[in-house]
C-alpha cells in the first residue's frame, strides 16, 4: 500500500521508465511529490511493488539535464503507475523540490 509522506502537485514533466528490460520513453507525470510521482503510461503494466527506474528530464528544452531515480511500483491503474521513490540523491532532491516551488 503507498503511503504519502508528502502532498502530490499536479505538475507534468518528462520522464523515461526503464522496467526490467523494458525502456519507454516520452512519458509524462500527472502529478509528483518528493516521495513519488504518478506516471500516465499505457505501453506499461508492471507488478505492484516490482522495481522501475524513472529518468526524469529537467530544464529548458534542449538544454535539459537527466536525473535517474530508483523506484518501487506503489500502484498500477489503466491511466498510468504510481511509484514511490527509492532513493534521491542531493541534485535530484534539490531540482525536484525547484521544481514543486516554482
């Protein structure tokens, strides 16, 4: 069961999911927290609890950087997975939580 230790806010932003050996690309959160995120994918239908790597891609368009975080499937639905973020490091922490003030 997911459990939110921080609010979500609807904010959509690119990202990859990389499962087992299985890589989708283009995808795009529906909302995001410094826990987890809900990613809209139908290409995609992993286990609960199984792990995913998201690559998520910050910045201006062109000049963006790649921030790859590790991840469990907290909830698969037909509009997408919600997963809950394994860990951060201090870059990643630090542009996602730009990203959720801005």
């Amino acid at each position: 069961m997911e459990k939110r230790w921080a609010a979500r806010r609807p904010v959509q932003i690119s990202v990859d999911l990389r499962y087992r050996d299985i890589e989708v690309v283009n995808c795009q959160t529906r909302d995001i927290s410094l826990n987890g995120a809900f990613v809209e994918v139908h290409q995609l239908q992993p286990t609960v609890s199984a792990p995913i790597d998201l690559v998520f891609r910050l910045g201006q368009p062109g000049q963006y950087t790649k921030y790859k975080v590790p991840g469990k499937v907290a909830r698969a639905t037909g509009e997408g997975i919600g997963v809950m973020f394994e860990e951060l490091d201090i870059s990643s922490f630090r542009s996602l939580r730009e990203v959720l003030h801005t």
